[in-house]
C-alpha cells in the first residue's frame, strides 16, 4: 500500500527530533503562558480553536489549547498540524473536507471529520537552528476564508511563541549566573498577553467581527507584537 507523500517525514527528522528533547519543548510549553498566546490567537481571528502542537515521532502533543478540551494527542498520521512540519511551512485549508484533500493523509482528513473541524490554518513554530518543531493553529467548524494580511499576523504570532521557547530554554540554562530571570520576563510576557487580548475583545465589541478579519485591526495587534518581540530580545539573555 503506498503512503501519502504527506504522511512521510522530512528528510532531516533525526536532527529534528534530536533538537526538539534538546530544547525540552514539551515541558516548556506546558507553562501556563503558551495558553495565553493560544487565546490571544483564537481571540484576533474570532475562531474557536486555537493551538501549540508538538510533532514527535508518532504523535502529535497540544500542550496549550484553547477550545478543544481533552484534545492532548493523536497520531501522527492524522494530524494536519504533521504536513505543517512535513513540507516546512505554513499550510491553510479553507475547507479540509471539499478542497486539497490530496495534500492530506486520507487518515486526517477522516479526523478532521470525526471531530467536526472544516477550517485550518497552521504557521510553523521553529527552534533557533530552524528545525519545525509544531505549529500554531487555528481551526473552525465552518469553512473560512483566510487572507494573506491575516496569515501574515498568525506567523508573527508563531515566531513569537517559538523565541519564547528558546529565550526560555536560554534563560533557563543560566540560572545560576542570572537568578530569576525567566520569572521577571514570564511575568511581564503574561501583562502585556492579557492586555492585548482585551483590546481585540473591545475593538471587536465596538466595531463587530468582519471575515476576514480588518486590517485596521490587524495593524493594531501587529504594532503590539513587535513591542513584545523587542522585550523578548531584552531579555533574551545572550
């Protein structure tokens, strides 16, 4: 039986896997802070999944997750967050079950219908030697379209979670010489999270949800995120 080029692993998986126990990604994301950027991210598309997943050898972890309680793991092979690390890149599905299906294994394509998900989108989260290690996605129970401004901004979001995970680690690494700061920047990651978060609550009360999602809107949460990126590389203890 031939298997879908979509199931396959890439070519450097060793090295992947390697860099991803080396980092200790799924402890790390376990951290409460991941789930705060999972709910700022379902809160800027108005979606009602948002999630970190993790792509090991023959599973696939969500150690955050926002909107699908009880969804810790599943195979590989029915993950559409493993053709993500696959092809290395972002991937969108406007509709998983009426388009691109051959893209997919025919195994997440049946998930993805067990579990009533029609939209996905999936950005790549890296480690600093660009090994794929996950993505961060967002799933609907509907079809949705997905413009490239709204793509752009989910990327931003994913970039942001995977230099967490390696200013964490770094940090982590020299707690003797640098006491507590990992505490000092999870702290103030977590403020500016939560303020974020209810400014897209009250900028969506006041002006209504749009689908795509308006660019106004969007420019703001952008400028935010380059706030946050500019405190990571305070504290990014190099």
């Amino acid at each position: 039986m031939s298997v879908s080029s979509a199931a396959l692993p890439p070519n450097n998986e060793p090295d992947r896997l390697r860099s991803l126990r080396a980092h200790e990604v799924l402890p790390t994301l376990i951290e409460p802070i991941f789930d705060e950027f999972v709910a700022l991210t379902a809160q800027v598309f108005s979606l009602p999944i948002s999630l970190i997943s993790v792509v090991e050898e023959d599973e696939v972890f969500y150690p955050a997750n926002h909107g699908m309680p009880g969804n810790e793991r599943q195979p590989r092979v029915e993950a559409i967050c493993s053709t993500a690390v696959q092809q290395s890149r972002a991937v969108v599905y406007h509709d998983v079950l009426l388009e691109q299906v051959a893209t997919l294994p025919p195994e997440a394509v049946q998930a993805a219908q067990a579990n009533d998900l029609r939209f996905y989108a999936g950005a790549v989260l890296r480690l600093p030697d660009q090994h794929p290690i996950g993505t961060l996605c967002i799933i609907d129970r509907q079809p949705r379209s997905f413009s490239a401004t709204e793509q752009q901004v989910l990327d931003q979001l994913a970039a942001l979670i995977s230099q967490t995970i390696a200013v964490r680690h770094t940090c982590l690494s020299q707690a003797r010489t640098v006491p507590d700061r990992w505490e000092q920047l999870r702290t103030l990651l977590q403020e500016e999270l939560r303020e974020l978060t209810a400014l897209v609550r009250y900028l969506y009360t006041r002006h209504g949800v749009q689908i795509p999602v308006s660019a106004e809107l969007l420019a703001q949460v952008e400028r935010r995120l380059n706030d946050l990126h500019a405190l990571l590389g305070e504290y990014s203890c190099s």
